[in-house]
C-alpha cells in the first residue's frame, strides 16, 4: 500500500459558510428592495429616466424575478415628473376632424370641471384653463365652447386616467395591435357606419403616456409587426389611429396621439439577440442595456442587502419570519439552487414558494418562527412528490437488474458519476454509472466510443473522448505511436449522454486495462481532463455525491469514496445525511487536480514517468516494447521462412528448366 498524499475533505467544508457578524435573526436586518440588490442599474436607470431624447431601454431578463417591481422602485427613488394624458376634442363645426391635446394628469379632474363651467355658463376660466394644458392650443378655446350636454360625450374624452400624478410603468402583457396601440371604434346605425371620439379605444402605449412601458421581448419576437411600429413610434413621437373594421371608410380623421414614452424591452440574452436578427437597428437605437444577473455576488455585495430583500418578501406576502437556523439553512438552499458558494439565488417564485410552504406547515405547529426543522420539513416533502425516477433506480439496484459494484476491485471497471436530468421533471438527480474498457496494445491506434458509433451521445461527449486520445498520444507517444486498441463503454445507460465529466473516468479505466491493474470499486470518479491529465470542474456535483452514497447504502457499502475536482469544492453544498456520513468516516471526498492522484487512489500504484520502474506509464510503456519486441521476432522468422519458400521455389525451376 502506498502513501498518499490526498487529504480528504472535512465536514466542515461541505456547505457554505456565510458571516453574518453579530446578528443571526432576520428580524435584526434592515429591509431592502429589489432594485437596491442592483446598484449600478439603479445608477444607470436615473440617467435614462433624466434624459429627454433617451426612449429605449433593453434589459436582460431571468425567470422567478419581478422586474416590474424592480423598476417600480428604482422611478419611486428618482426626481418626481409629472405624469401627462391625452385628450381629444372633436370639432363639431366641422365634419370629420378631433384634435388632441396633452394635459397634465393631475389635473384631469379639474380640466373636466372647467368643461362643465363652459357648458353650463359658455364662459372660460382661462387661469384654470392653462393650469391644466402642458402647452398653448390657440384653437382649444373654441373647441370648447361648441361642447353642450348633448355632445360632449361623443365630442370630449380624455384617453387615460388622472389617477396618478407620477409617471406610471404599464406592465404590457398578452400584446394584440388593438391592446398595444389601440383602436378606432365603428358604429353601426340606420343602416350606415359612424365614428366619433367616443369610439376612440386606448392602447397600452397611450396609457403610459408620459411614463415607462415594459414589454417582454418574446411578445414582439411572435409578432414582430408591433416591434416596427413601436420602433416608429419610439422615433416619431406619434401615433395615427386604426379603424377596428378596415373595410369601412369613416368620417372622423382624428390628430395622431402624441406618444412621449420610455419603452422598456425585457428579455434573455437569447431573445434579445433574436430580435436583434430581425432588426439590425436595434443596438442603434436602444440608449441603455442594463443586466440583471440572476445570482447575487456576497463576494461583491454585502450578504445584509440580501437578507434584507428576503425580509422585503416575507414581509409583502406577511409571512412568518426566520428563525437564526432557518435564515442559516435558507441561505444554504439558495446557494445550492445556484450551484456556488459564492452566489446566492434570485429566483423570486422558488423562494416564495419554499417559503409559503414553511409559513402554513410552521403555522399549523403553533410556532412564531420558519426555523430549520420547518424548512427540512418541506423539503423532504417536495423530494418525496418528485422521487419516482429514484424509486425505479433503487429498485433497479436492490433487484440486481442494474450492475453496480461498489466493492472488491476489477479491472478496466471503474463506478463514474453521472446527473440524469428527465424532460417535464423540475428536479435532477444524481446516478452513478458503471464504466467499463476492453483493449490490448498490439492495436491500430483507436479507442472506440461505443456510445458515439450507437449515436447515443451528444457533441461534448465526443470531445472528451477526443481529449482522452490526446491523453494517451501526449502521454505515451514521446518515443513512438502507442500501439493500442479499446473499447468504452457507459453500461446498461440507454438514453443519450452528453458532457465530459466522465473523461476522468473512462481515462482511468482504460489504463488499468493497459497495464493490468485493478481499479477499487469503493471509489467513484468524476471530472473532466485535458490533454495533459490536469483535473478540470464539472457540474451537478452535489447530485452526484448524494447519488453514490444512495447507491452504496443500498448494496450495504459503509466504507466508500469519491473523487471529484478540486476546482469544485467551492460547489459543495450537501445534504445532512452525506455530512452525517463523512463525519462517521463512512464516506471520503477526494479533491484532485491531476489524473496521477487518481490513479494513486484507484489502482494503489503511483502515475510515475515512462522512465520509472514500478509507475503505470513505464509497465504500459514496458508491456507496449515487449509487444513490439515479439513481432519483430515474428516478423523476422516469418521473413526467413518466406526466403527460404522462394529458395526452394526458384531452385525447383531451375531444375525443371
């Protein structure tokens, strides 16, 4: 038995650790809103929000997260502006002609009272009148004294609200040509069509007039026709209204709206980068990209700002607050969710969620607090509703219908680690897998992929087994070309494979085949390689070491190992039950950073130089020269005979002759 020279990871190091100082309860945390988690945006969108000629903003957007309110609060926290709506008078004198005006919204209920005074009195109160209008209209006066009571509902309307005197943000969802920008109603009596200002129907663009649209950029990617005419209206700060019924020709020819709004377009990078294809123009005329990363940075942001945002949502939803080990675990989870131990979870809708659950189950307890015991509670159930692929594969495993060793030693057998991920399922699991190699070195040189030529593997598997040939040319190919042949193959796996956390693996397995050497079944692999065998990172590593000490409960296996990247250790975030298991020495995690440590760990013999004596390189070496040795000898003996068959042949004919 060798020396090694591998510490295993301590318990210690297998969920994150965050420092909140002093405080531990949530309670004794300052509330913080969303658009403070970004405060480069919030600097950003205050720029946008102050410039006039600025209209178009883009910002990346990432499911579970409420932008709206985002930006709610980023225009709640800026200079006040005075929100405008949009009124039409129509000209009564006159056949077919409205004019429309801008008035400032918070006046709309005075402007509708002056309206009355002019109808009941024909007199103007022109200091009120100018209060309410944005700008001079020499022609709204006369307007307004043809109003009476018998026309001023066909002849008078104000196109939005006066409900709020700040600029407004329409949240625009569900988009038609009629909800976005409206429409121009038809009437049909005594057997002919008519239109008036009555018939004018707002659209969301006319809503938000003198305020912030936000529309999701997948809206105008199905229908790109609203994205041109948007961008036009963006540009021209107007827009001319559609009949409802194209076919009839009406009188009525009303002004086009004047349209002053800041449009907001919110979309993945995907979407983004879609519409942009569909319109070059894009990028030239938008005024600001914002990104909104779906990970907040404790290394970058203080850990207080996002556990008082997690105060701000339990105290909208008036939840139950957490306890100092249920803020601990839920911190935990939300690292997990992101798969690093530097960044914590923004998804909004996962988090209410988990949390809604804990207030009900914490509530029926009788208890004040969502501690650590309620969240685990939940979870637990959550596991239990989504775990029927786990029972198949636990059967699977107990019914010895699926082969997995994790005992003894064997050769060119080796247990890697695998994440299924299933269509429609929200949850992936981890499921080790049994690699096995076959091959002899009097070869041509190839490794088979069996999972390739069965067309069972996706384009980054193919990679890896091409790096893994470049392993074994860099490794072995310095004197002259290792003369092999293998197989690989990923047993009873029937779905399609992809990625190269198994190079490690599959790399260590055809080793041991070369030279003879068994592998320890105790152990599980995972990691990717270079060329050169140095370990790189893989994901899901979590999963995968939940999903081997599964199995190895299983088979009754109380002494058990994995091996897994040291560049992944920042990703552990593990279960108490795992921990429970490193703590009582059932099982070790191996962080490695090159294929030698792995073959030290595995096969209980050094990696060495082709130079050493007793290194696995120097016996395939060795067994590789022999080889070549013996088809010399064979060659040459073969090459003897041949001369003298045709000795014998020539001198045979020389007789005859």
């Amino acid at each position: 038995m060798i020396a090694l020279l591998i510490e295993k990871i301590v318990a210690d190091k297998l969920v994150p650790a965050f420092d909140l100082g002093s405080r531990c309860k949530l309670d004794e945390f300052d509330t913080v809103k969303r658009d403070q988690l970004y405060p480069q945006n919030n600097r950003l969108f205050t720029l946008f929000h102050n410039t006039v000629s600025a209209k178009l903003l883009v910002a990346t957007d990432f499911e579970g997260f409420e932008h709206t309110k985002s930006f709610s609060d980023m225009l709640s926290s800026m200079s006040t502006k005075r929100a405008k709506s949009i009124c039409y008078i129509e000209d009564v004198t006159k056949i077919g002609r409205a004019h429309a005006f801008e008035i400032w919204r918070d006046k709309t209920v005075l402007f509708k009272q002056v309206i009355d005074n002019i109808i009941t009195t024909g007199k103007c109160a022109d200091e009120q009148l100018n209060s309410c209008i944005i700008k001079p209209y020499p022609c709204l006066v006369p307007l307004l004294l043809n109003l009476n009571e018998f026309n001023v509902e066909q002849a008078f309307k104000i196109i939005t609200n006066g409900e709020t005197a700040t600029p407004n943000l329409v949240d625009a969802n569900n988009l038609t040509q009629t909800t976005l920008f409206g429409n121009q109603d038809t009437l049909y009596t005594n057997g002919s069509y008519s239109s008036n200002v009555a018939q004018l129907t707002p659209g969301l663009i006319h809503q938000a007039h003198g305020g912030y649209i936000l529309i999701k950029i997948d809206e105008l990617i199905n229908n790109p026709d609203l994205w041109f005419q948007l961008k036009a209206v963006i540009k021209q700060g107007k827009l001319d209204w559609r009949s409802s019924n194209q076919a009839v020709q009406t009188e009525l020819k009303p002004d086009p709206a004047p349209i002053d709004v800041k449009v907001i377009l919110l979309g993945d990078r995907l979407a983004i980068s879609q519409l942009a294809e569909g319109d070059r123009e894009l990028t030239n005329i938008t005024n600001s990209f914002i990104d909104f990363p779906a990970e907040f940075n404790v290394t970058d942001q203080n850990i207080e700002k996002y556990i008082g945002y997690i105060k701000s949502l339990i105290t909208e939803s008036q939840l139950l607050p957490l306890s100092s080990s249920g803020l601990t675990r839920l911190l935990q989870l939300s690292s997990r969710w992101c798969e690093h131990n530097n960044y914590l979870s923004l998804n909004e809708s996962k988090l209410m969620t988990l949390l809604s659950y804990c207030h009900h189950v914490a509530s029926e307890q009788k208890l004040d607090m969502i501690d650590r015991d309620t969240l685990n509670t939940v979870l637990t159930l959550q596991h239990e509703a989504l775990n029927s692929h786990i029972r198949l594969s636990n059967e699977g495993i107990i019914e010895k219908q699926v082969i997995l060793e994790t005992n003894g030693a064997r050769i060119g057998q080796i247990n890697g680690l695998s994440v299924l991920e299933i269509d429609g399922h929200p949850e992936s699991f981890g499921e080790p897998i049994r690699i096995t190699a076959t091959g002899h070195l009097n070869g041509d040189g190839d490794i088979s992929d069996v999972e390739r030529k069965a067309e069972l593997a996706g384009n980054i598997h193919a990679k890896s087994m091409m790096i893994i040939q470049g392993f074994f040319t860099h490794t072995f190919a310095k004197p002259m070309p290792l003369p092999i042949s293998a197989n690989l193959v990923f047993e009873q796996s029937y779905g399609e494979i992809d990625g190269d956390s198994a190079a490690l693996a599959g790399t260590c397995a055809l080793l041991s085949v070369l030279a003879q050497k068994p592998i320890a079944q105790h152990l599980a692999v995972t990691g990717a390689i270079d060329q050169f065998g140095t370990v790189l990172a893989v994901g899901g590593i979590n999963e995968k070491l939940e999903g081997f000490l599964r199995i190895c409960e299983l088979n009754g296996q109380t002494n058990m190992g994995v091996l897994i990247p040291a560049a992944n250790i920042v990703n552990l975030n593990l279960s108490d039950k795992l921990i429970t298991a490193v703590n009582d020495n059932q099982l070790a995690i191996y962080p490695i950073t090159h294929i030698d440590q792995a073959i030290e760990l595995l096969m209980d013999i050094k990696a060495g130089d082709l130079d050493e004596d007793e290194g696995i390189y120097s016996i395939i070496q060795k067994l590789a020269e022999e080889i070549d040795e013996k088809l010399e000898d064979d060659e040459s003996v073969f090459v003897t005979k041949l001369k003298q068959l045709y000795a014998r042949i020539t001198f045979k004919q020389g007789r005859n002759n």
